[in-house]
C-alpha cells in the first residue's frame, strides 16, 4: 500500500520568511497529492492539492510542486505570517482505487513575529 | 462544500465499554472514511465505510474492535468496543464528494478518553 514521509517534523521560520515542507510517496499509481492545515484542536482543512498531471499549482502565498518521477511533492509558503502556524499534513492517494487519503506525519510550523 | 457534523464531541468512557460515534454529511456523498489521530501524531486511517455493505479495514484494524454502519449515502457510525486506555485518541469522519481527487471534508472530530 502507499505510505507517505514528510519532512522535517518541526519548522521555525521569523516572519516573512519562505517555508517548505517535502514530501515523498511509494506508490507510483498515485494521482492526487492535498495539503492540509490543521490548527491546535480543529479539523483539518484543505489549503492546496494538485493533481498528478500538473507539475506546480500555486494560490497566493502558497504553492505546491510535484515530481511524479521522483516521486515526491513539496509546499512552498512564502511570505509567512504568525497565523500560518499550525500543523501541515501531506497525503496521497489513487482516486481510481477509492480515493482513500493516506497522510504523512505532519509538520509543525511555527512563526515568530 | 460538504459540512460534516460528528458527535459526540468528546467523551470520557470506561475500559470495557463501547463507544458509538455517528457521523452526518449534509449531502449525498460517495465515500466515507474513518481516521483516528492520536495525540500529536498523523491522521491513520481506519477503515473505508462502504454503503449498504461491510466496511473496507486498513491493516491493524478489524471489525470486531471498530464495528463500523454506513446505511445511506450522508450517514456513518464507528463503535469503538471494549475501550482500553490505549484507545484514547481523536476519530475523526471523512467524505468526498465526486471521485477521489476533490476535496476530502472533516468533521470536528470525536475526542475520547478511556479511564
């Protein structure tokens, strides 16, 4: 089955500095790749996802980056703000199998004013 | 968007007893999934809840401890059985709508502690 590594497990970065959060998955038949922001006591929620026919995706401040061939995909947050800091969880799946997310262990952002 | 809403919102249970956690979407959705979250730690998921069938069980999780209903389209149940204290952890429901490369939903998630 897939299984998803993210890295690094913590992250600290001053205000308006860049972060990048990296990814990587084993199963080559995967075709969709969400980020998920998840602050202390709340639901994940959705920020980012690109599809496995798109090499890059950004909305605003935010920006994914996918290598099917490497198999690996990475967040990119520049500009980064106090309220980015929360928990950011990768995740894969093969939507033609199901469509069941398997995620990977989390990042802990935190930025310093 | 789809809303989810999950109860209970957390609860404290003895060890031995069950707990049944239910799930509603307020659209017809076509898959529903359960994930527990331990504290501090990644989303793992539990099991696929199929419609009107057995749910489909990731590795390290069987019917018997997580006994799971899914009777229409926008409604799910996990039981979580013979609590232990190891079972203390965040459940959290899950649900797309369409196929399986558009947004995935969350509820707010069930926070249990087993005593």
């Amino acid at each position: 089955g897939e299984n998803v590594e993210q890295h690094p497990s913590t992250l600290s970065v001053q205000e308006g500095d860049s972060a990048v959060i990296k990814c990587t998955y084993s199963d080559s038949a995967s075709n969709y790749f969400p980020w998920y922001k998840q602050e202390l006591g709340k639901r994940p929620q959705l920020i980012i996802d690109i599809r496995s026919n798109v090499g890059e995706k950004k909305d605003q401040r935010i920006a994914v980056t996918l290598n099917k061939t490497a198999k690996h995909f990475s967040l990119h947050i520049t500009e980064t703000q106090p309220e980015d800091s929360a928990v950011y969880f990768c995740a894969a799946n093969d939507y033609n199998q199901g469509g069941k997310l398997i995620f990977g262990q989390g990042t802990e952002l935190s930025v310093k004013p | 968007s789809a809303v989810i809403s999950q109860k209970p919102s957390r609860d404290i249970c003895q060890r031995g007893t069950s707990l049944t956690i239910q799930c509603q979407v307020d659209s017809q959705v076509t898959m529903m999934f359960w994930y527990r979250q331990q504290p501090g730690q990644s989303l793992t998921l539990i099991a696929t809840a199929n419609q009107g069938s057995e749910a489909t069980y990731e590795s390290g999780f069987v019917i018997d401890k997580f006994p799971i209903s899914r009777p229409n389209l926008t409604f799910s149940t996990l039981t979580v059985s013979n609590l232990s204290p190891e079972d203390s952890s965040i459940y959290l429901c899950s649900a797309y709508r369409g196929s399986g490369n558009t947004e995935a939903f969350f509820g707010q998630g069930t926070r249990l502690t087993v005593v």
